[in-house]
C-alpha cells in the first residue's frame, strides 16, 4: 500500500485527489451540457458512446482500462490516483450529467463551456498536484516519451490529434470549444497546478508537470 500512497501529508493528498477526480467529472460534464466542442479524450469517447449502449461514464471508465493496459509494454507503473482516476470520473461525469439539465439557450451553453474549461484546469492541476499517480492517458504519453525518447509535446500532440479525428469520425462534437479548450488549458494549468502541488515524498514523480507539458489529459 505504501507504494500507492506515500506516507507524508496523506489527508491532504487523498482529500485533494478525490476532490480533484470529482470536480474533473463535473467540468467534463459542462462542456458536453454546453455542446460547442470538447477535448480531444472526450470527442473520442463521446464517439463511441454514439455506437454502444453505455453511458458516456462507463466509456470513459472502460476507455481508461483499456489505455491502462498499454502502460504494461511500457513499463509503467499506476498509483493510487491512476486506479481512482479510471473510475472516480467516470461515475462522476455521469452523476453530474444526470444533474446538469441539457442547455439550449446560447449565453448559457457559452458559461458552461467557460465554467467546464476553468473548473477542468483547476480539477486537473488539484487531482495531479496530489501526486498519487497520473492518469491511464498522461501515462501512457510519458510512457511512451520514455520508451521512444521523442518529446513530451510531440508525443501528446500526436496522441490528441489521432483520438480527436477518430472520435470526429465517430460523432463526437468538434467545435470552437475544442480549439477554446486547446489554447486555455495549459495557461490555467500553469497557474493552479504550482499552488496545488503537495510537496514531499513521491509528490513529483507520479505525474507531469506544468513545464513538460503535463496538462490533464482528459479524464
């Protein structure tokens, strides 16, 4: 259990992870409310929520295994955060969804996006700064820089654009949110992810940071 949750600051850590996941869930369930475009992630699962019948959170949560099990030929290794991160979400996207009523009227589908996109940045650099583990997608971009030697920003951007044309391809909704989500994420991450980091043992080498790109990658 140690190896999952390092022994300093351990309230803090699990109160900020978890709080983190939920509010990540929440964010992701304004912007599909608000339906002007998502993240690369979530226009992928979005994508294939239109060709089965699962909720778009049990997507997530089996998108999440499914990446998960690719960290295997990479040799990477979850923590705690990496496991609560496949479901924690999920539940709490769908929970959120359940809440949010569908948003018709235009300058209230713009404050949802706005509102997803912050709260996004915010949750990301909470749930990350916890410094239990980084996401099946964060660690499946580190595992391969790893692996491959290339950068951290070619790699992810690779990454996001395949599963942002196949989940288009898909269905899911690619639009001016997608390209407000692109160019806000990293500047808030910036700013939240410093002030959230729990510093101590483990609390840096479970995850990326904000110099080497290390935005949330969707859930």
């Amino acid at each position: 259990m140690n190896s999952l949750l390092p022994s300093d600051h351990r309230p803090r850590r699990l109160t900020q992870l978890y709080v983190g996941l939920a509010l990540y869930g929440f964010s992701m369930a304004l912007m599909l409310r608000a339906d002007l475009g998502l993240d690369p992630w979530d226009a992928f699962h979005q994508g294939i929520a239109t060709h089965v019948p699962w909720s778009f959170g049990t997507v997530t949560i089996v998108v999440g295994a499914a990446v998960l099990l690719l960290w295997i030929p990479l040799r990477q290794r979850p923590g705690l955060g990496t496991l609560s991160n496949v479901v924690v979400i999920g539940v709490a996207v769908d929970a959120s969804l359940w809440l949010l009523p569908t948003m018709t009227w235009t300058p209230g589908r713009w404050t949802f996006l706005i509102a997803g996109i912050l709260l996004n940045g915010v949750a990301g650099g909470c749930y990350i700064g916890a410094g239990l583990g980084p996401g099946p997608r964060d660690g499946l971009m580190t595992g391969v820089v790893a692996k491959t030697g290339w950068s951290i920003r070619l790699v992810r951007t690779g990454i996001e654009l395949a599963v942002l044309a196949i989940g288009w391809l898909l269905g899911g909704t690619v639009g001016i949110g997608t390209v407000l989500y692109a160019i806000s994420i990293g500047p808030v991450v910036h700013v939240t992810l410093p002030l959230l980091t729990v510093h101590g043992s483990g609390a840096s080498e479970n995850g990326p940071s904000a110099d080497d790109g290390g935005l949330p990658a969707a859930a």
